[in-house]
C-alpha cells in the first residue's frame, strides 16, 4: 500500500496533535441535526439488505468481514492496494485462515463480492468500512498514514447518505479529530448529510469459536443517527452488538478506549500465563485449558469487566477446583 501521508504529516494530524478549540460545542449542535432523506433511505437499504457495502483493507480484519456481509445477501466490494490480495480472491484464494476458500468461492462466483485495487467506485457505496493496518513506528505509536490515506481518498467522492465506520487500530479520537475534518471540508454536515462512526476490530485470528460473528460488537457513533445506522448495518451480520451512548460526544473515543484496554489486558494475560507451567502442574496449566479460559474474553464486550475476565485468563478454572 503506498502512503499518501508522509509520517511528519500523519503524526501532525494525530489526535495528540490536533486542536480541540470548540469542538465539543459544535458536537452538540450536530447531535441536535436531523437526517436527510438519504440517510433516512439508507435504513431501508439496511433493512432490505440491499446497501453496497465497501471494505477498504483486506486483511485479516478486513477480509473476514467482507465475506460475512457477503454472505448474508449484501453486494460487497473489497478494496485492497496489494494486487497480490486481489489476484487471489479473484482466484478464490484465501490467504487468511478464517475465510475457507469453499465459503469464498461462491461468492466470488455469484459476483457478490468483488475485489479491486482502485478507488474509483467509492461514490457508489453506501456504507464503507476502513480496516487498513497501523503498523507501530520506532517511537511505538501507530503510524495512521494509511488510514489518512484511506479517508482522503473517501473524501474526494463523499456523498449525501454515506455512512462511513473506521475499525482500524488507532489513537482515541481519530475518528472525529482526523476523519471528521476531513469530510466536513466537503460541505458535508455529520449526522445530517453523511454518517461517521468507529467500531474497534476484536478478531482473534485462528480461533473458531469466537469470530468475526460470534465477537460482540462496540460501536460509537458522532451523533444517534450516526450510532444507530452503525448498529443496523452490523447487526445484519454479528450476533451481539454493544453500542456506547454518550452525552459528551465522546463514543467514538470511548469505543477506541475500550479497545486499548481490551488489547492491553489480552497481552498482560497471556504473558503471565506463560508463566503457569513453572509453577502449576501440567494438567492444570496446559496450553489447551488455557485456550479455553483465555476465549472468555469475548464473551463480554463490556471494559468494566476486564478486571475479572482476567482472573479466568490467568487462572484455569481447574486450579480453583482444587
């Protein structure tokens, strides 16, 4: 993928980095804004499964949730800059472990999903959701130059009654600090004229009980209607979806939050159960009882229980018992 942003450019536009000024004001004032007739049609297109869908990055993140709208009737349109990525799902090639090639086929075949390396087509999606990489910098921060690069280039063809979800891994605040600029530049109102909300990805790669459906959903919206639409859309393929309703316009930036918090208690649980076999026998510390304890993060998509989700990681069931 070539980076549009330089690293200079995309750390200056950082969240860290950008200006507040009366921002809280004005979310207020958008909250209050009510919807046009596109968005309002956009509901009925949700409903009605008929919605053209757009994933941009086609990644383990990406991938997967293509083929879940796909699959439940939505015509989807992959976007990957790597044309070794779209080669193979044209092939019907999968290179990720969560899509089977036998559940990619048919939908490649049947034309409900198609794959592409341009971005000419954007102003006929409906709904686009961004899943590009964030690869850490020396400095260890994100580098959201591809996710800049991803939102200029929705912003060129941005229209009445698009709703657009970021999910990549990012500061708190990208969505409304970085994104939200950038398309109201176009003359554009959020929450009347288009919709913007983010949605942290949750997948735990290779797990077959816990996937991209079965991982309950956070979502955070700019305004309700922006939420709401959100939570439509992806309720159509996750079986429980979460969202964050906040007085302070700060969803999106709880929703990124929550996701920190998730990933940081995931990494600090898994180093301290590779401490388990030097101290526990190995029926009770072997690596498949851990597995089974360690998916019950995802039962519960809510941060206030992450204390207690990890005591079942750290701590097989087995060793209480006894």
């Amino acid at each position: 993928q070539s980076r549009v942003a330089s690293p200079d450019a995309a750390r200056s536009m950082s969240p860290r980095n950008a200006k507040g000024g009366n921002g809280m004001i004005r979310l207020a004032v958008l909250r209050r804004s009510r919807p046009r007739a596109e968005l309002i049609e956009l509901t009925n297109t949700l409903r009605a499964k008929t919605a053209r869908v757009g994933v941009i990055g086609l990644g383990y993140v990406g991938l997967p949730l293509a083929v879940e709208f796909a699959k439940e009737g939505f015509p989807v349109t992959g976007i990957d800059l790597d044309t070794s990525r779209v080669q193979a799902v044209n092939r019907s090639q999968s290179y990720v472990p969560d899509v089977p090639a036998k559940e990619l086929a048919p939908l490649v075949r049947r034309k409900r999903l198609v794959v592409t390396s341009r971005y000419d087509g954007l102003s006929g999606l409906d709904a686009i959701i961004i899943c590009v990489p964030t690869p850490l910098r020396k400095t260890r921060e994100p580098d959201i130059s591809y996710i800049i690069a991803a939102g200029q280039e929705i912003a060129k063809s941005l229209r009445r009654g698009q709703l657009i979800i970021l999910e990549s891994t990012t500061y708190p605040g990208t969505t409304d600090e970085v994104l939200l600029p950038m398309f109201e530049e176009r003359g554009l109102n959020v929450g009347r004229d288009f919709c913007l909300a983010f949605s942290p990805e949750r997948i735990d790669p290779g797990n077959a009980t816990y996937t991209t459906r079965t991982i309950p959903k956070v979502i955070g919206g700019i305004t309700p209607t922006c939420r709401e639409l959100a939570t439509q859309l992806y309720g159509q393929i996750i079986q429980r979806v979460v969202t964050l309703t906040d007085h302070h316009g700060h969803a999106p930036i709880t929703g990124r939050s929550a996701n920190h918090h998730h990933r940081r208690q995931r990494q600090v649980s898994r180093a301290r159960a590779g401490t388990l076999p030097a101290a526990l026998p190995v029926s009770t510390a072997s690596p498949a009882a851990f597995h089974a304890s360690e998916s019950a993060i995802h039962s519960d998509a809510s941060p206030h229980r992450a204390e207690r989700l990890l005591c079942f990681v750290t701590v097989p069931t087995s060793v209480w018992l006894h």
